[in-house]
C-alpha cells in the first residue's frame, strides 16, 4: 500500500512494486496537484513496507534540501 505524508503542505508519497526480487519504488513530492520531486528508487532484501518507508524519507529529506533547510 502506497505510504504519504504532509511537510509544510507538500504531499510526500512513495508507492513500490517488485519486479525480479528489487522492490522499484516511486517518490513523489506534491502541492496542489503540481509534481515538484520524482525520483525512483531500487531496494534489495527487505519487505514492501520497509522499500516504501526508505523511499519515503529520501523523498522527505529532497523535499527539505530543495526548500533551503538542508546542511
């Protein structure tokens, strides 16, 4: 099941399917309907859940960087 959640009123999604034992996630980052971050990642050795979870926050923490408040 795809998982998202809200930063500062962007919509941050991850959503993986498997193909030859590589978990294929897609990351998104959303406002308004308009895509701000697509970016895919491969996951090896774990379950969805944990692919979806990972995807999910290297998408949050792009999101940070693109708005200013990376290191």
């Amino acid at each position: 099941m795809p998982q998202a959640i809200i930063i500062e009123g962007y919509r941050v999604s991850s959503a993986a399917q498997q193909q030859g034992g590589v978990w294929q996630v897609l990351c998104r980052v959303e406002r308004g309907g308009l895509l701000m971050i697509d970016v895919r990642r491969e996951y090896r050795h774990c379950s969805r859940t944990v692919a979806e979870s990972c995807a999910l926050i290297f998408a949050a923490r792009q999101l940070h960087e693109w708005l200013g408040h990376g290191e």
